[in-house]
C-alpha cells in the first residue's frame, strides 16, 4: 500500500505490514499513535491499511488526524479522496475469530498487553464487528478497568444492538463504572 513514511518510530509497523502481518503492523501503529497522537505518518499508514482493508469509518478517523496538522498535505488530501469513494468491506468472520481466539491465549498466558493489542488492530481491520470489543471489555473489566470495559462493551453494543448479553453487560458495567467516572468528572 501508499506508505506516507517508512522511516522513523513507525518503522515496526511499516515492516509488519511489508512482511505480510498486517495485525501487528495495525498493533505497531495504534500503540504508536497512543504515544504521539501527533503521528502523522503512524496515522496516515493507519488510515491506507483501513481503505486496503474496506474499513471506511477507520480510514476517514485516522486521515482526518493528519488533515487536523496538516490542512494541504497532497498524499492525505488523495487519500482523503480515496476514503470517500470506498465501500465496508468485512473480513471473513474466522479471521476476526481467529484473531480474537489469539488473543485470548495471550491473555490466559498472561500477556493482557499483547492482547489488548491484537484485539485492539482486530477491531481495526474489522469495524463493523463487536467481538473485538466484546474481548477489549472482558480483559479491561479483569483488569479493574471499569470505565474503559463500558466503552468497549459499548461498542459492542452498538455493532450488535439486538444482542441480549451485550446489553446486560452494558448495563452491568454502567453500574460498576460509576464511581471511576464520577471520580474522573472531578
């Protein structure tokens, strides 16, 4: 794909991406953002593997992280170009499993990091599905992360409204969360 900059912080993800393992390139780069929001490049690859990938909520959010910065960037304004004309696309429903399965293992290991990660690039590469979130909510809850499981539980929620367990779960965590949110608002 169009690489914005294969140099720099971002040069793990640029890697993994050219060697065929887009999840962690997409791992690489959402940790890299995390860190410097202000990435452009980090972003910008981001934003080129969501158009590769049909995913075109995730594309317009990181291209519009760039054009914040940098209003007439001209590899960003085509990509802009390109984000708009795309169509969602889902992966198959095994590969988002597969990857969630996956990190499940790492987290039953006892590597929560790595497989907040994988589940983090699973949600990425597959918008339109609520188990990545489903898994974010379950891993952030066990870590006493109340506030950051509802936020996923909701986006689970929102992917699959008429599913009956994300709603009890959204509304169990509304209740446990409270006392962080309340404490945060402060």
């Amino acid at each position: 794909h169009m690489v914005y900059s294969n140099k720099g912080p971002g040069y793990l993800g640029y890697l993994n991406d050219l060697t065929g393992r887009r999840v962690e390139a997409v791992a690489s780069y959402l940790a890299l953002v995390r860190r410097q929001p202000e990435n452009d490049s980090a972003w910008y690859n981001l934003a080129a593997i969501a158009v590769e990938e049909g995913q075109p909520t995730n594309a317009a959010y990181a291209i519009e992280r760039v054009l914040e910065r940098a209003p007439g960037d001209a590899a960003a304004l085509a990509l802009a170009e390109r984000v708009e004309g795309i169509e969602r696309t889902s992966p198959p429903p095994p590969k988002t499993r597969r990857i969630c399965r996956r990190a499940r293992r790492e987290f039953s290991d006892g590597d929560a990091a790595a497989a907040i990660a994988r589940l983090g690039a699973a949600a990425w590469l597959d918008e339109a599905s609520p188990l990545p979130h489903h898994f974010l909510s379950n891993i952030h809850y066990l870590a006493g992360r109340p506030a950051k499981a509802l936020e996923h539980a909701r986006a689970a929620l929102e992917r699959a409204p008429n599913n009956p367990m994300y709603r009890r779960n959204v509304a169990a965590l509304e209740h446990d969360a409270a006392p962080e949110m309340e404490e945060a608002a402060r």
